[in-house]
C-alpha cells in the first residue's frame, strides 16, 4: 500500500466552486448525481478525483457532453480527467450499494436507516471528488427516497425545498450556506422520530435544536439535549463563539466505527453518545454525553468553520476541540476532579501507544491508512499541547490567541503553525519552540536533581529533558508549576534567584517555571530547610517526572499539599512503590507486604472528612494494571497481577471496619432519585470504591447482591456487577442473567453486559469468551459490541488474554482476520491490541509475535490493519 507524507503536501490545482450532490435512495443501489462547477487555479493540469473501488461508476459529462472511456483514465482509486477549459461543469453518475457497506465509511444502512461517515476519507466512496480537506466548496443536496422507507431526509445545512413525488417518493433539497470540506458532508434518511428544542443565542437569534432518534429511544434523549444547550451556552461564555445556523440536529445510530462526528450542522452520533435514562446508564455514561455532544458541537468552530489544511493536521481541530471539550466538562463538574480523569486516561492509553511501535508525533509525518491516526496522541496529547499554551498564556492570552485564530483564518483549512502564529501574535511573545511538541514522538521524561545548601540556604534545581533513554533531539518548552513545602507541610516562599527571576513567573494557576533547554538549572534562595518539592501540579506538562522523592515527602504532599492533583499524586507514588516492592517480593519467591508509607495515607485519606468525595474516591484506587505495567522495561505479568491482587484484597481487610462504614453511611444518604449532579456523582463514586474493595472479601459479597436487587440506577447496579465479577460464585451468574433478561432490548446495555463477561479476570475468562462470540446477540456487523466483546478482552482481561498458553493472543487474531473482512477500521483498532509484545517477558513475548504474524501473513488484508501489523512487527 501506498505511504503518504507530510513532506509531499502540494495545493490544489483545481477548486470546486460549488456541488449539487443528488441522491435517489435504495438499498442496494443508490444513484448519486454529482455536479460540480470547477475551476482550474493555474495552468492546464489533469484534474485527479478520488473515488474507490466501491463505486459503479454510470457516467460523465463535461460541459454536458458526455465523456467516452478514451477521455478519462479510471483505476481503482482514482479517476483522471483532461479538462478542456479553465472553468467548466461536471457532472459524474454513480451508484453505490449501502445496504452491503459494512466498512461503515461512505453511505451505509444502520438499522434500516441510511447514514453517511466521510471523515477522513469516505467521501470517495460515494462520488469521485477531491477528496482532501483543503478542497472547500458550497454543497446542495437533494434526496430522493421512498416514503414509507424513509420519511426523514436530512443532510447539511438549512431545508430550502421539500415535497411528494409520483410512486410513493418524496424529496427533500438542504443547501450548506458554509463552504466546506467533504468530509463534513452528511446524510441521514429513514425513520426517525425528533425530539426538539430550541435555543437562543448571544445575538438574540433562535436555533432549532432536534435529535433524530428510533422511536423506542425517544424516552432518553433528554440528557443529550440538555447537554447541546449547555455547550452552546458555555461556548458562547468561556469562548465568544455562537452558533451559526438555523438548526442544529443530531442522529444517533448503533452501528458507527467511533464517537460520533461533526458534520456540519449534522451531527451523526454513535447511540452510546446520546441515549441515556438512569434506568439503563450510569455516571460514566452520562458524562461521556456531556462530552461527547460538547465535543462534537465545539467542532462548529474549532474544525469546521476553521479546518485543517491536510491531515497532518489533524491534531489542529482534534486536540484543541478535545482541549475544550474537557475544559466544559471541568466547569459543568468539578475541575479537581476532572483533571485527575484526563491524565489517568493520559496515562493509561496515550503513554503506552508513545512507548509502542505505532508511537507517532502529535503531527504525525506520514501514514498509510489516514484512519489508523485518530489515535490518543493526536487527540489527548494535542490536548495537553494545547494546554501548555493555556498554561503559558493565561486564560485571558489564551483567548485573545483564539480571537486572532478566529477572525484570520475564518472560513480556511489552516496549520498547526497557523495557530501558533495567532497565539503568538496576539500575545506578542515567541512560541516558535512549541514546535517541538508537535514533529517529537514519545513521553519526555523529566529528571529533577536537587541540591540544598544549608549554609547559603539555596536550592538548585536541575531539569534535564530525555526520550527513551537518550536526550531529547530538540529541547521541549516545558511549563512547570511548583511549590515548596516544610515538614508540616506548610507553604514556604518562593525566591528565585537574579539568573532565574526571568524563568519564574506568578500565574492564576500558581508558580510556574519554564524549562526551556536540555538541561536548566533555577536556584531559589532564603529557604531555611530543605524544602519538600511540589512539581508539576496541575499536571501542568504531558511528562513523566523523574524524581526521586522519598517516602515521608509524599506523604506530607498526599496530606497537605494545596494542589488536587499533587495530592492524589503522592498517594498514587506510594502505592506505586508498595505495589513494585511485590513485584521483586513475587520474582523472588518472598512473601508480600503492605508498606507502612502506603497504609498511613490510605487511612488518612478514607479518615479525612473536609476533602471531596470524589477525589476521596480517586485517592483511594490503586494504579491502574495498565499504568503499572508501564513502569516496566520488561513486563512480567504474572508478578503484576499479583502484586495489584494482593495490595488490593489487602486494603480490603485492613480497613475492613471503615470501608464498611463509610459504605454503609453512603448508601444510606442516597437520593433516591437519580440527579446527574457533582455531589451525587460523588457520592456514588465513593460508595462503589468501597464496595469494590469489600467485596475483595468473599464474606461480603451478599452487600454486592442486594445493592445489585435494590438499586434502579445503572451505576449502583453496574457497580454491584462489576465488584462481583471477579469471583465465579453462584450469585454473579444469577444477577448477570437477570440483568440479561431484563435488559435484552436494549443493545447499549446488552453492551455492557457482555463488557462485564470480557473482564471477568478468571481462569474461565478466555472459554467464557469464545463462548459468547457465539451468543445469538454476538454480532460482528456493530462496532460497539465488537469493542464491548473483542476490544475490552484484549484491553482489560489481563488474565485471559495474557494466558500462558497464548490461545489468548491466536483467538484475538484469529477474531481481527474475521472483523477485517467487514469492517478493517474496527479490526486495525484491535490489532493495535498487540503492540506491547515486545515489553512482554517470555513466553509471552514470542507467543504474541507469533499471533502477529499470524495476522501478517493472510492474505487480502486491508491496509488498515496491514499498516498496524507491519508498523508493530517492526
Ligand atoms: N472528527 C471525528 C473523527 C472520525 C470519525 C468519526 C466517526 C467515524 C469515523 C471517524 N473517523 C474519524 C470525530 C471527532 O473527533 O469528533
Ligand atoms: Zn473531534
């Protein structure tokens, strides 16, 4: 397959002034009418269009003359013409058969609805066109469908024509008053029924707001809407920006390849983004609509009136949306809160892929399948870049860099280094190194050295920057906020030195120092101890800090630091510790232990009563296996789990007494009707931990059952679930049947239900597994149960996926063969499960190489997956 590079990037040579896009919907052959008016911007040039190999392609016309098989050069990817003018008329015919898509990309059926997903590239596989984002163009489109199958037709922009033709038909025209790229094009057909509301906007104007949905959803739409209003507003708040057309609608459909897409003024939604109802959805869930819906909205701006010149620049509308979209969810919930969340899923998900063989810059430099590149580095990593400007700018610079943005690049498809510039220029400062960020893969570790002086009271801090092992090529511009902190942990003052005045700034968010080069030394003076070191609060920087502090340190941090997310921190350190010294305690056949540094804080943190109960709930929870195992050059796996099992069973029952209690309060005080509210979230959150824990304990596991029999909200049910699953009793199997037989219509749940099976961490797990792919609800046409099935197997089951056997790693590649052939985006996602193999200790190691090269070696495989394979063998 072919590579692309940034390098290569050439303008266009034609535009496309405008497209007339006309589509007589059926099933299994949909005629699309393509007419576009184009201009060439220079000389004569052949006019390249995309197309794949999907298309039928019926007829071309230029200037209305029809074109011969001799004009045109036609390949399974493209289609070549030879204009004759300047400025001239196309007109292409094709048709396509939707109800056979089951790449979901293109137009495809859902349900027996008809729905479109062009980003990055889909667009191409429902007419010939240019492809590329830096292509803008005004769309209209009329759809022609069969009443009775399909009584909504909806695509992009405002309704300017509808109304009935002969032999049960109807029409609708929907003209886009926005240029744009083809990868926002949208339309949606079918039976649907609208929820609606509407909104007003800063500039007094009125916006229909409609959620299209399935009749049996109409009932949980309401978070989701309220959610689009919230966003609009916040968005109109924090950023100045508002909405831009006459309606905003949404469609949720089940089967869809991600999140959900932000097409302009038609958003396509994966159902689990917009339906939920407290019966059916937990916490969790209810935030990720929260969101997803504040994502996706934000795009408005943020992508779609401004969007990305090429693909390279990608993480230009992804990790500054992703960067809003946590900012709204940090000022509709708790900030704390939610800035702990962001990095745990950093850390978890972003760090191992920057570790791994697919490790790419935030501006990736090439690719082969553009789809295998909206990964967590381009949008969490991006996000954190572009958190660093905030952290670097303030709020208010930040947003005077957005200003700028906005009014210079309104209506283009832009660079990173276009946003750079705007920030820059608006705050009249250099962010020339911030580049560096952006063309560097991997996680930069942070070393700190100190060293006191108690005769001149001094203290020097040297920060050396590294990537994976070695320096960093090109030093990064690392913003760190710190304090400094005596034994009884209270603040002391902060007095930079003539030599590091400038490099240490006050800011709203506290003292911030700038690491500029590969190795920076600040000195700080009149410290009359040797101070404890805060570092890198507010997770200020995407880094790993390299320091060394020893254990009463952490322990003054966990308990007194001012910083939310020092605390949890240092508490997270000291488990981290305890959990390694069992790793050497396993390998060397010793017995386990619990540290006293790790107990101390526990207590202190399930004994404190002043601090907020979801960040109780956060400090209370061990380290991830995930973010465990990264600690480790080499994984052993089998020591892993047991050190995390035992640490966890051992927490359990030496706090038995007050986990019981602080249970028991908890599940007494709770409302009884659901709220999606800050302080019940919290509530619930602390509750279930302790569950969680208690349940560790066989003899308890009746609290897990009756929460299971007593609760109507999906978090409290779920949680029961999910505290008994990891022992096969008896009791787990009943309450997952019953929650089976009362959920079985409703697939986001039935989702969860085979989740709940996929993690079970149990010698049955990989036949239990097996099993269910079998399952008569088991499909591998939706994404979302191939992920809830497959997916949260490969992620989460260490100890089934992980088997000593390897049948853990052949049935998965077994599964990405079978889920190629229908859907390569869904199978190169969880071939990409398989990246750590070379961080496995043996056997593992050389039997996940071998199910890898298992996968390499079939035939016809997409280039999805061919590029993850190739790119993790290597
Ligand atoms: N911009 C979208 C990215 C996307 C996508 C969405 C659905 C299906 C396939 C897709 N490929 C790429 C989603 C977002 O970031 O908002
Ligand atoms: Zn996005």
């Amino acid at each position: 397959p072919q590579e692309h590079f940034l390098k290569d990037y050439q303008s266009p040579q034609y535009e496309i002034k405008s497209v007339y896009l006309t589509f007589y919907l059926s099933p299994n052959k949909t005629q699309v009418i393509n007419h576009m008016v184009v201009e060439a911007k220079g000389g004569k040039a052949p006019l390249l269009l995309d197309g794949d190999k999907s298309l039928t392609l019926v007829s071309i016309k230029e200037n209305n003359q029809l074109l011969l098989k001799e004009d045109y050069e036609l390949n399974s990817e493209s289609l070549t013409l030879f204009p004759k003018s300047n400025q001239f008329e196309l007109e292409i015919v094709t048709e396509v058969d939707p109800e056979s898509n089951t790449y979901l990309e293109g137009l495809y059926r859902t349900n027996g609805n008809y729905c479109t997903q062009c980003e990055a590239e889909g667009f191409r596989r429902i007419t010939y066109y240019m492809d590329r984002p830096d292509v803008l163009s005004s769309f209209t489109t009329k759809i022609v469908a069969d009443k009775a199958e399909s009584k909504v037709l909806l695509s992009n922009g405002n309704l300017i024509e509808s109304g009935d033709l002969p032999n049960n038909q109807h029409y609708a025209v929907w003209e886009d008053p926005y240029k744009k790229p083809c990868y926002l094009f949208a339309l949606v057909a079918g039976n649907l029924e609208v929820v609606e509301d509407t909104f007003v906007t800063q500039e007094n104007r009125e916006v229909a707001l409609k959620i299209y949905v399935e009749a049996r959803n109409l009932d949980k739409c309401e978070h989701a809407m309220q959610s689009l209003k919230k966003s609009m507003q916040w968005d109109e708040e924090r950023f100045g920006l508002a909405y831009d057309l006459d309606v905003y609608m949404i469609v949720a459909v089940d089967d869809f390849n991600m999140g959900a897409m932000e097409n302009k003024g038609l958003n396509v939604f994966n159902s689990k983004y917009v339906l939920a109802k407290p019966e059916s959805a937990t916490d969790h869930d209810f935030e990720g609509i929260e969101s997803v819906i504040g994502h996706e909205y934000f795009h408005n701006w943020t992508g779609n009136r401004i969007t990305c010149r090429d693909w390279f620049q990608l993480t230009l509308k992804e990790g500054l949306t992703v960067f809003r979209d946590q900012e709204f969810t940090a000022d509709m919930l708790s900030p704390d809160v939610k800035r702990i969340e962001d990095v745990k899923r950093l850390r978890n998900n972003q760090f191992p892929e920057d570790a791994g063989p697919m490790a790419h810059p935030i501006q990736p430099q090439s690719y082969i399948e553009m789809n295998n590149f909206y990964t967590m580095t381009v949008y969490e990593k991006g996000a954190e870049v572009v958190r660093l400007y905030h952290t670097l700018l303030g709020e208010k610079g930040f947003q005077q860099g957005m200003k700028r943005y906005i009014e210079c690049f309104d209506g283009q498809a832009v660079t990173i280094q276009d946003f750079r510039q705007a920030m820059a220029e608006a705050n009249d400062v250099n962010l020339n190194q911030m580049h560096h960020w952006y063309i560097q893969p991997g996680t930069p570790h942070l070393k700190v050295t100190k060293t006191y002086n108690p005769i001149t009271k001094c203290l020097a801090l040297k920060f050396s920057q590294f990537l994976n092992g070695k320096q960093v090529h090109l030093p990064l511009l690392i913003p760190v906020l710190f304090g400094f902190m005596d034994e009884e942990g209270t603040a002391l003052p902060i007095k930079p030195s003539i030599s590091t005045k400038n490099k240490v700034t006050q800011t709203e968010k506290g003292m911030l120092l700038k690491v500029t080069q590969l190795n920076d030394t600040f000195e700080f003076m009149g410290l009359e101890t040797e101070p404890y070191l805060s570092l890198l609060r507010h997770f200020s920087a995407p880094v790993s800090l390299d320091y060394k502090a020893t254990e009463e340190e952490l322990m003054v941090l966990a308990s007194h630091d001012s910083d939310s997310f020092v605390r949890w921190e240092s508490i997270q350190k000291l488990a981290m510790l305890n959990l390694k010294e069992n790793v050497i305690r396993f390998e060397n056949s010793e017995p386990f232990l619990i540290l006293d540094s790790y107990l101390n804080a526990f207590k202190a943190v399930l004994e404190d009563n002043e601090i907020d109960l979801a960040l109780k709930s956060l400090a209370m929870a061990l380290p991830d296996v995930i973010y465990f195992s990264e600690q480790y050059e080499e994984v052993n796996m089998d020591a892993i789990l047991a050190s995390h099992n035992f640490l966890k069973k051992a927490i359990a029952e030496f706090f038995e007494e007050s986990l019981l209690e602080t249970y028991q309060a908890l599940e007494a005080s709770e409302k009884p009707k659901y709220r999606y509210h800050k302080e019940d979230i919290a509530n619930r959150m602390l509750k279930n931990r302790c569950l969680n824990y208690l349940l560790q304990l066989p003899k308890h596991f009746d609290i897990g059952v009756a929460q299971y029999q007593n609760h109507h909200n999906m978090t409290d049910v779920l949680a029961a679930l999910e505290a008994m699953n990891h022992l096969a009793r008896v009791e787990r199997a009943q309450c997952l049947e019953d929650f089976y037989q009362r959920w079985q219509s409703d697939n986001l749940v039935i989702d969860k239900w085979f989740a709940l099976q996929a993690s079970a961490q149990s010698d049955q797990a990989l036949e239990d597994v097996k099993k269910l792919t079998k399952h008569p609800d088991f499909t591998y046409h939706t994404p979302n149960r191939l992920r809830s099935l497959l997916g949260v197997f490969g992620r989460l089951n260490f100890a089934g996926f992980h088997d000593k056997t390897g049948e853990g790693y052949q049935f998965l590649a077994e599964e990405v063969l079978k889920v190629d052939k229908l859907n390569p985006q869904v199978a190169a996602r969880l071939a990409s499960l398989f990246s750590q193999w070379q961080r496995l200790a043996e056997p593992r190691k050389t039997l996940m190489y071998k199910a890898i090269e298992h996968i390499a070696s079939a035939e016809d495989l997409s280039k999805d997956v061919f590029e993850i394979v190739s790119k993790t063998l290597k």
